[in-house]
C-alpha cells in the first residue's frame, strides 16, 4: 500500500496492490491496517510516484525476491509484528519456516524426470 501526492490536492489517493487468491483477507487487511497507521504514526512521507523514481533513481521497499526473504522482512518488522501480537506474529513465523523446511525437502517433478 502506498499513498500518492501529487500536485493537485484532489488526486491524491492510495493505491493497494490486490494480494494473492491464496492470501488470508482478514491477514491482508491487518497488514495495510498495520502499515498505514505505522506510516501516519511516523509521519512518512509518501513514496514517489513511477515516474518520479525513475527520473530521480530512487527506490522503495520492494516486494521480497523469495519466501525466505519475505520471511526475514516480516521478522524484522517491528510495527507489523506488534500490529498482529506477538503471539500471532511468533506463530505465523515459525509456521513458515516449518513450510520452508518442507519444501526444501521435497522432491519435485522436475527433479524425478532429470
């Protein structure tokens, strides 16, 4: 989720990129509850635009290359995690490492055939 400003008050809006159809909703929507408070709470400023960044060079928080990576960031983020409770947050983790782990040891198809 990210807002964006523009030169015209009256454009201005957020923008939510829509998850996954495999995404718990009510986990979607803690996360942009999290995130958006996290940033008013901080009094960030928006990220640039497309094309700002492009002709500035800047670049945001991207999406996470890999599992393993998301994971990382997830168990990094502060907010987020006090957000969800800390509980749930050390759970949810530990459930991912345990898929992790699972898929690590499987065997794929791909595999069998070669």
């Amino acid at each position: 989720m990210r807002a964006i400003r523009s030169a015209r008050p009256e454009l201005w809006r957020f923008e939510c990129r829509r998850p996954g159809a495999d995404a718990n909703p009510y986990l979607v929507l803690a996360a942009i509850a999290a995130s958006a408070a996290d940033g008013i709470t901080a009094r960030s400023d928006p990220t640039p635009t497309h094309r700002q960044a492009t002709r500035t060079r800047s670049t945001s928080r991207s999406f996470q290359a890999s599992l393993e990576a998301a994971l990382r960031a997830f168990e990094d983020d502060a907010a987020l995690r006090e957000a969800l409770g800390k509980d749930f947050s050390d759970y949810y983790a530990t459930s991912r490492t345990w898929e992790l782990e699972g898929l690590a040891r499987t065997v794929t198809e791909w595999e069998r055939e070669r």
